[in-house]
C-alpha cells in the first residue's frame, strides 16, 4: 500500500491532553514521525483537549469516574475525525477502547521507576512516623501504607508541576512521581531517588507512550507502523492482559512489570488490597508470543490467592 504522507495543507492532526507532560508527549510523536518520513513539523497539527480527568482536581479519581476520564473527550473527537491520532500516557488507559478505536503503536519505554520527592528526606526509609504523603495514586498508597501504615497519606492530584507547587506550599512532606514524566520533561533533578521495583513495584504501562487511531484509518496506521517499538509492544501485551483479567481501574491497587529475557517475557504482578494491609505478588516467565497468555495466567492465580472480596473497601 502507497502511504499517503500529511503536509502543510492537510496536516496529520495530534490529539493530546494539554499538560507540559502530555505535549512533550505529543512533540516526540510528532519528532519521531518526521525523521521516519522526512517530513517537515508543519505537516503535523497538535490539537490540546480538555478532559473531565484535567478540570475536576477536587476529587479523587475514584469517585468521579477513573481513567476513562482522561481519554473520553480525545476519542470522541476522533472519533468524529476532529483528529486523527491520540498520545497517551498508557498507565492512564482503560484496557478496552471505544468500538472502531484501535490502540497498537507505542514507542520506547522509558524508566518505569517511580520518583520518590522531598524538600526534607531522601528516601521512604527515611521519614519519621506521621510524615503526610501526597499521592492520588491508589497504587501507591496502598504500596505505601502496606510497607509503612505509620505514614499518613493526604490527596495529591494534578500535573506535575501543581503537584511540585504543593509540596513546595507543604500540603505533604514528600510525594511520587514517574520517572519517565520527569526524564520527558527534563526534570529528573527534581527526584531526590528512584524508588527501586522491587520496593514499589510500578503501574502497569508505567513509562510507556500509546498513539490511538480509527481502526479503519489505514494510512495513518502505516505511518505510525514506522515508529511503533516492538520490545515495548510485547511487554505491555503481558502487563495490559494481566490487567484485564484483574478487571483494573483506579479503584483497584494493581503493579505489573514485564521485562524481556532474551526469547522469554518475565512478568511480575501484585495486587493489593485497598487500605493497604494485604499485598499479594507472584511472577511467571513465558517465552515472547506468550505474553498476553502470561499475563492472563498470573491475574487469575493472584485472584484466587486473594479471594472474593479483596478490593473492596474497608471503612
């Protein structure tokens, strides 16, 4: 098939959230699609969309939705043909797209570590009993309160820097962060650590960018074959099916980590329970083309380690 290339006057037109983060996001889509097709960056038209996720900061996630509320606006929109791709954080996606969405090119991990910030401390290890900690992240809390119940964690929603600008007004005495975000940002002084996997083992998808299209869009989906990442691809096929069958949201404390190991996928997973007094982790290893079978294999073995009832929420 002849790929049609966009120009100047019929642009290829980026949707993203309007974020500095998400636009870095955004620019390195657009970067990376004009050095495949040696093509000008006005060829190109970034288009910022306002989700609920970005005007409701008052409220936990949890309550008024989760993480659909970052992508509903984007793909009604190209959905529509308002735009024609979408650049995601891929923690922040649901595991099923909208009917005639089709989300299958990623580009190169980052580090999915999680960024541990502070004005007064180092570390986890460090902070006295009582610390406030900021996060909206039901992951970590949960992580968290699992590893130090004697810390007391406190709501930290919005972007990096509204996140950066409470600590700095002491809302909390530390708070995380990606590691991915900060290094796309050229913020990675910012972290006063990275936080090791094996203490905080990181969100699904943690570190990875997603470019979403119409399914039946097949031109853009030649060009963005160009700059999809293939090792990323097969490790977010394992984290995103372990996913599904733990039918994850932002209600429910998940972590899965795949890395590659020559011709075989490793995958590690923990699920949580909410108040943090129960973590429960395994990990399996699969060769490659097995990776979304993997991921399905290890959710249904910690679900019926966990039991019925394991998310719900303790008052």
């Amino acid at each position: 098939m002849k790929l049609t290339l966009p120009s100047p006057d019929v642009p290829l037109k980026i949707g993203t959230r309007g974020s500095p983060l998400a636009l870095a996001q955004a620019y390195e889509t657009r970067q990376r699609l004009c050095q495949a097709f040696d093509l000008d960056e006005s060829a190109f038209e970034i288009i910022v969309i306002k989700t609920t996720g970005d005007k409701v900061l008052d409220r936990p996630l949890k309550e008024i939705g989760g993480k659909g509320l970052f992508t509903r606006e984007i793909e009604e929109d190209m959905l529509s043909g308002k735009i024609d791709i979408a650049v995601h954080s891929m923690k922040d996606m649901p595991v099923l797209q909208p009917v005639g969405l089709l989300l299958d090119t990623y580009l190169p991990r980052e580090d999915v570590r999680d960024a541990f910030v502070s004005h007064s401390f180092e570390g986890i290890s460090e902070l006295p009993a009582g610390t406030l900690v900021g996060t909206s992240s039901l992951r970590r809390k949960a992580q968290l309160q699992n590893k130090r119940p004697d810390l007391t964690v406190v709501e930290f929603r919005g972007n990096v820097q509204t996140r950066l600008k409470k600590l700095e007004d002491g809302v909390a005495s530390c708070t995380f962060l990606a590691m991915a975000g900060l290094n796309r940002l050229d913020m990675t002084h910012v972290a006063k650590s990275a936080v090791a996997v094996e203490d905080m083992l990181p969100a699904v998808a943690q570190g990875a960018i997603g470019i979403e299209r119409r399914e039946n869009d097949l031109n853009t989906a030649g060009l963005l074959e160009a700059i999809h990442d293939i090792p990323t691809g097969q490790r977010l096929s394992a984290e995103r099916a372990f996913l599904k069958e733990l039918d994850g949201s932002c209600e429910t404390p998940i972590a899965g980590l795949a890395e590659l190991q020559g011709g075989q996928i490793h995958l590690r997973g923990e699920v949580l329970r909410p108040d943090g007094s129960e973590a429960i982790n395994d990990h399996v290893t699969a060769p490659i083309e097995d990776a979304a079978i993997l991921g399905q294999e290890l959710a249904k073995k910690l679900l019926s380690e966990a039991g019925e009832g394991f998310f719900d929420w303790r008052e």
